[in-house]
C-alpha cells in the first residue's frame, strides 16, 4: 500500500497507480469523506441544473441510468474524439 505526505494546505498527490487503477485524471472531481479515523475520496461527476432547476421524469431516469452504468463499468473509453465518433456511427 503507497503512502502520500499532506503537503501545505493540506495537499496530497494520489500516486500514479492509485489514479490510473481509479482512472482519474487531472482536474476530476473527489468527495471527501471522514468516517471514524479514515479519509475516504470517492470519484464524483457534477452537473449542471438545467436552466429551470428541476429535472425531467425522464431525465432524471436517463441519469440515474448513466450512473449505475458507470459503477457497473458499463461504459467505454475513447482516447479522444475521433474514437468516440466511430464508436458511436458503429
């Protein structure tokens, strides 16, 4: 198990392993969460309400249909765009 130091600010540096077994990526978004003695990050998307606040039925279905895909790992990584694009005309 690695070990990480708390810099200034309490700053830490996730080692590379721990990133890439996560598949984090600079400037993803971390929920922190203390329960008893530990520090616990969970990977978090955040998105914006649309301009009326509320969510559809329908698109809070379709959401929470995303998420679960995504903790199932039912998902698909591209490299970039050009990937993606295929992927989706397949």
């Amino acid at each position: 198990m690695p070990f990480v130091k708390v810099l200034r600010n309490g700053q830490i540096t996730l080692p590379k392993e721990v990133r890439e077994s996560l598949g984090l990526r600079d400037g993803e978004i971390l929920e922190v969460e203390v329960k008893k003695s530990q520090v616990i990050l969970k990977p978090k998307i955040l998105m914006d309400a649309p301009d009326g606040g509320e969510l559809s039925a329908s698109g809070k279905k379709k959401v929470n249909e995303a998420l679960r895909d995504l903790k199932k790992g039912d998902f698909a990584k591209h490299r970039n765009i050009d990937g993606l694009i295929k992927d989706l005309n397949s």
